[in-house]
C-alpha cells in the first residue's frame, strides 16, 4: 500500500484490512472482548466492549499510524516522519516510528498534559510543543514537514490509516460473530471508516452507529450536506473526537457504509466514563466512553447483541478527578451547595448536624465570613456533598430548609 503523496487515494478494500492485519501481527494487541451486566440489563440484549483502551499506547491509534508508516518507501522512511497530536495519534506514531527504525517528530499543544508529553517522547518521539490549540500545532507539523522532507502521518485522513483501524473491526467479528450493532465514536471518522469496511463486506446485516460528542458534531451536518463541512470552535471534555472537520477520505466511507451518526452530551459523557470505571473497572478516556454515552442515552434504540468499542484509555489524572466529580453530578450522588447561617459559636457544628440527620457525606467545607454581601453577623458555607441520587438531593435541600438556613445554590 505505497500511496505517492501525488497519487489519488483510492477506496479502502477489505483487502487493505486484512493486509493491515498481517502487518500488525505481533505488534498491535487483540484486545480483550468484556461482557456489561449491566448496560445488557438496560438495553435488553448482550452488551459487550471491546477494549481498545487496553491496547499498546492506551488506544487504537498505534494500528494505522504503523500501518502507514510501514508503507512508506525507503527513502520517505529516511526523511523520517512528523504528526500533531495531543494524545493518542502521538503516542501511536511515536512508538510505531520505533518499532520500525523511523525517526519521529511529534508537535503537540502547550498546553497539553504532561503524562502524554512524557509518554510520546518514552515511545522515542522528539516532541515539540506549538501552539495553545490542536489547529496550530497542525500547522506547525504541515510546516516542518514542507521544510524537511518529512512525511506528514495524518490521523486520520489516509487509506492506510483506515486500514489499519479497521483491523479492530475484524477482531470484533472473530470475538462476537453474533453481533448485531457496532456503536463507535467518531472524530475524523478514521476508526469508524475503517470498522465499516471490515464489518460491512462480511456482515452487512451488522448495523453500525458513530457517536460524536455534541460540541463537536460535524458529522450530522456534513452528512446533511453531502460534503465535509468545518464547525466553529469544537468544545467538549472528550478530546480524542474533538474534530472541527471530517476528514476527505473516511467521510465518504462513513457516508456510504455507517448506518447512523448519533450525538451525546457532556453529562452523557461524564455517567459513561463513571460506569466503565465503576461497573467494569476499566479506565476510558471521554472519547472511548462515548459509545457507552449513547447506550446510556437511548437503550432501547439499539438492536443486540452490541458491541460498543472503547477506543481509548488515555485520560490525564486531574482531568479525570474533574470528570467523575461531573458524573457524580449528573446522577445526583453529588452537591454543591452554599448556605447562609448566623455567625456564632457552634453555627458550623449545628448545620454540619443537619446534614448528617439527613445521610449526606460532606466532602468539602468552604467558610465564608469577610464578603461585603454579608451582613455582620453573617456567614456563608459552601458544602461539597456525597448523595444518594436526585431524589436524596431533593430531601438534603429540604432538610436544611426546614432547619432555618437560607439556602443560597
């Protein structure tokens, strides 16, 4: 698969797929094949994830950036080979451009967190940071790589690199022949395209739906369109799928073999990150946990048995601790709340009396007496809370109420 940088790319084949397969044996893992309780309880049929945050790197994305790589001529592979990433795409090409005797140079955000700057440079990248935004640092790469000779390794937007994703689909068909949706989340749309090639030459009957995160949905309107179409600053927690635009090549895979683009909040999000690591004790990245996002979302609506593929577990520890303290929100086992009491002697000790009458686990105190809004016997606590769901929420908020306090939030 040497495709010239001048030649036109051609569509991905499950040929392509399975010669990406051979390629990677011994190199990219078959990740393990969990069953969900669970989420086969709510959807009514068996819920399976495949695990892909579990793969080398922490994601899919070490399967078509070595893929592409090992394609390259000898004497592009001489130039060596630049990316842009924040994350994954980074730790795939880096350690990809090692196992092959490439040399790799990474741009990355500056802002982007330090357990993956430190991972992509261990994998032998020479990492360069530019830029405070994923569109920056891209620019900087495209630059270097005008400048150098080197081969620009596109995440997403090359039939190898489809290739090489698909592979996953494969896998999901030898591990669960009796599947009946694949639930994937889409950025680019690489991981997705490539699933669909696979899965669809052999099982056409197999209904696929790509999950985009709602801040960052360019998919549905692009499809509306006909054509890829750019959104205007693309937000959402879920990085890995934090796409402004599809790319050229896995947006007319998607468009013609994806059977429907679905998209999920950040809530959604935040609730399927918390039940992967608390009901199967799997660390998933927002981007990996989107599929379980749209389970969550809507179970009825898909046929099973499912297979929701986590695409990836690379999630910064304080991103985390601020993500799970978002679920735990958005189930209600969570409050923040503030309070305004008399300022007097035992005022703390009293409320903090209420609160354990009513079950609530305080968490975090926050005591307030020098705001100008206060009067001069007043003061103000705001109370992090650990609750037993929405309605328990609702009784802890009557519960200090009741007692005499202002609840201010």
């Amino acid at each position: 698969m040497n495709y010239r940088k001048d030649d036109p790319l051609p569509p991905v084949t499950l040929d392509d797929v399975r010669g990406a397969q051979k390629m990677l044996a011994g190199v990219a893992r078959t990740t393990a094949m969990e069953g969900s309780r669970y989420l086969s309880r709510l959807v009514g049929a068996p819920v399976h994830f495949k695990c892909e945050n579990l793969q080398r790197t922490g994601s899919f994305k070490l399967r078509g950036a070595y893929v592409r790589i090992a394609g390259l001529l000898p004497e592009e592979r001489a130039a060596g080979v630049v990316a842009a990433s924040a994350g994954n795409h980074a730790q795939g090409v880096a350690l990809a451009s090692s196992l092959l005797g490439v040399r790799s140079t990474v741009f990355m955000p500056k802002g982007a967190p330090l357990p993956k700057i430190s991972a992509t440079q261990h994998y032998g990248a020479e990492v360069r940071l530019h830029g405070q935004v994923v569109d920056e640092t891209l620019a900087a790469a495209q630059e270097y790589a005008e400048a150098t000779g080197a081969v620009f390794i596109h995440p997403f937007d090359h039939p190898d690199i489809i290739a090489g994703q698909g592979t996953v689909g494969l896998e999901i068909l030898d591990q669960c022949p009796e599947v009946r949706t694949i639930v994937v989340g889409i950025g680019g749309g690489g991981l997705a395209a490539g699933v669909a090639v696979a899965v669809k030459a052999l099982r056409p009957d197999v209904r696929i739906v790509g999950v985009q995160a709602e801040g960052a949905a360019a998919y549905p309107p692009s499809l509306a369109a006909g054509r890829p179409v750019s959104i205007a600053n693309p937000a959402t927690m879920a990085d890995g799928i934090r796409v402004g635009r599809p790319g050229d090549v896995p947006f007319g895979i998607v468009g013609a073999l994806v059977d429907e683009v679905r998209t999920v909040g950040e809530d959604a999000l935040s609730t399927a990150l918390l039940l992967c690591l608390e009901r199967a004790k799997l660390v998933v990245e927002p981007a990996g946990a989107s599929p379980v996002a749209a389970l969550l979302s809507e179970p009825e609506a898909f046929e099973g048995p499912v297979v929701a593929l986590l695409s990836g577990g690379n999630v910064d520890p304080l991103l985390i601790q601020r993500i799970l303290r978002h679920g735990m929100a958005a189930q209600g086992r969570y409050l923040a709340v503030t309070v305004r009491l008399t300022d007097r002697p035992g005022a703390l000790a009293a409320l903090l009396g209420v609160l354990s009458v009513a079950d609530a686990n305080v968490l975090d105190v926050s005591h307030v007496r020098t705001d100008p809004r206060l009067g001069l016997s007043e003061a103000e606590v705001e109370l992090h809370l650990e609750t037993k769901g929405a309605e328990h929420c609702v009784e802890v908020g009557r519960a200090l109420r009741e007692a005499g306090y202002t609840v201010i939030g």
